[in-house]
C-alpha cells in the first residue's frame, strides 16, 4: 500500500472542498487530518466534515489515510467513532510511544494498516518496538513536536535530528515499514525543501510529508532517480544479463566491480524512476 510513496499530503479536515481534492492534486498519498492541523474548537466540524465528505462518496477507496487525535487526548473516542464509520483504508496514529497502546488500538480497528508518527522521544525511543507489530506499515517522522520533546534546535544541515531520523529508518527496515521524512514548514521556500528532501532521501527515507500541494513537485523530483542513475543502473542490468552474472557471481561494469546486491541497488534506482 505505501510501496514508493514519495510524497505524503497532510489536508486538514476544514473545508469540505480540500477534502474532495483528495486523489488529485498529485500527491502519492494522502492524510486527512483532525489532529494538530485542526484547532480544539474546530475538532467537531472538521469529524462532521469528514463524515459528510465520505457521505457523498468523493474519497477515493485507496491512498488515504485518517489522522485521528493521540491516545490520552479528550477527542480520541469521538474520532474512533468517526473511523469505524469512514473506514479508512489507513489510520495514522500521532506521537506513538507505547507498543501496547498500538497493539490495542490496532485490535480495535476494522481495517489492519496502521502509519505510525514518531514525534517525541519516547516514540524515537522505541522505534523498533512499535515498528514491529505487523500492522504498521510506515513511520512518519515529526520534527516539530520532536523538536520540542527535545529541547532542540534546528539548523540547515539538520544535524539536531539526522540522529532520530536514522533510528526511524532503521525500525523501517528492520521491520519492513515506509519511512517518510518530516514537514518543510516554509512552504513558499522550494531551495530549502529541496535541501531538506536530499538529506531524508540520502539518509535513506522513501519520502516527505508535504503541507501544501506546491511543495510535490519539488519532493517528487528529489525522491525520484536522476537520468545518471538511471543511466548506471540500465548498464548494470544489462551486462548481468549478457555476461551472465548469475552465475559467475561478479562482473566489472566501467571499472566498478558488481555483485548481485548491486543489482538490486539498480533495480530500486529502476523503481524510482520519474512517474
Ligand atoms: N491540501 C489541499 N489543498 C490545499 C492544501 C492542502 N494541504 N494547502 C493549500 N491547498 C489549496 C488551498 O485550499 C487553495 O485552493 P483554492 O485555490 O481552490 O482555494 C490552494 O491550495 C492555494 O492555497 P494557498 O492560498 O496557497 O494556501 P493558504 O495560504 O491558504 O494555506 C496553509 C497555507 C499552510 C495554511 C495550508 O496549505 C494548510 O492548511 N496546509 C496543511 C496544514 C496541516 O495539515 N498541518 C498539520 C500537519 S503538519
Ligand atoms: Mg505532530
């Protein structure tokens, strides 16, 4: 359900027609969202919104997911209501910290994808640990309440975080999960998102949580392989095939010995090819 997603669009449950634009504004995927993009007194009508929404049938059956207020939170029960209602095809669970909470909440819900944000420390913390019930199909990095969970502050380079952000790439791996990198929150600046995406993507994160729909281009672009990868990974593919790498085990490609996991590099820079 998230292979290759490159782009995740949080839209904010507060005017019914952002809602309907879900599907086609080009993002690869899309989050609905009641939690922090939606103030306490707009949390009722943005429930009624999404329910009125569904209603008229304008959610697209696929690439969606519902963001649902945090566990302690007085909204969480309303919203659960709301889930079992919607059925989402995925629901997206804010600062995940407890793998026991995470196993019950994931009892409890009809359907079984569950995207997980890791936003705290204790949620960084345990990484691994909530990655690994098998609902979880991606984990989407937070900085902004990391941030203040931390005490941090931010710089260009990102060094305040690039360690919590390859905690969450390895609980991805290891079990399995998308890894999809935090917001750009200065959404008019595409040189500093761009700046920001190359670090995620270099780090090894299949993609970026987007806040408005300019930024997907810019995201698309750098999670996408540039014409000289491509163009290495075609001539890596094409003589394992002629000299018949499979069995002899290494091959010399332009002067870079191969083996088979460089294969499979190629063949991931082959999937990410520009769509
Ligand atoms: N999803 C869907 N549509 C969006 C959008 C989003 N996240 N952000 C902007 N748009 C739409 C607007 O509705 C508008 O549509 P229209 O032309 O049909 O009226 C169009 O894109 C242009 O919007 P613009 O005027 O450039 O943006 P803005 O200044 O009104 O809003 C934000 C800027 C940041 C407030 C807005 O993009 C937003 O609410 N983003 C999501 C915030 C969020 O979800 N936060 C929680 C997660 S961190
Ligand atoms: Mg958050």
């Amino acid at each position: 359900m998230l292979a290759h997603i490159r782009s995740l669009l949080y839209v904010p449950a507060r005017k019914p027609e952002m809602l309907r634009k879900i599907g086609r504004l080009g993002a690869d995927f899309y989050i609905v969202d009641l939690e922090d993009g939606i103030g306490p007194e707009h949390k009722n009508s943005a429930r009624q919104i999404v329910a009125d929404v569904h209603a008229e049938g304008a959610l697209p059956a696929e690439g969606w997911a519902l963001r649902i207020n945090a566990e302690r939170s007085a909204w969480i029960d309303a919203d659960l209501e709301l889930t079992s209602a919607v059925n989402p095809p995925a629901v997206v669970l804010p600062k995940a910290e407890d793998p026991q909470e995470v196993a019950r909440r994931a009892a409890t819900l009809q359907n079984d994808a569950l995207l997980l944000m890791l936003e705290t420390a204790a949620g960084v913390g345990r990484a691994r640990e909530l990655a690994a019930h098998p609902s979880v199909r991606g984990l989407v990095y937070g900085s902004a309440d990391l941030r203040r969970s931390l005490g941090a502050r931010p710089d260009a380079s990102r060094a305040w975080e690039r360690h919590a952000m390859s905690e969450i790439l390895l609980a991805a791996r290891m079990h399995g999960c998308a890894a999809i990198d935090a917001v750009t929150f200065q959404f008019r600046d595409l040189d500093a998102l761009a700046d920001d995406a190359k670090i995620a993507r270099d780090l090894g994160f299949d993609g970026k949580s987007c806040i408005h729909p300019a930024q997907l281009e810019t995201v698309h672009r750098v999670f996408s392989s540039s014409e000289e990868e491509l163009a290495w990974a075609r001539r890596v593919h094409e003589a394992w095939e002629r000299e018949e790498g499979e069995r002899r085990g290494v091959i010399v490609v332009d002067g870079e010995m191969i083996e088979a996991l460089h294969v499979d590099v190629a063949r991931r820079i082959l999937e990410r090819a520009p769509r």
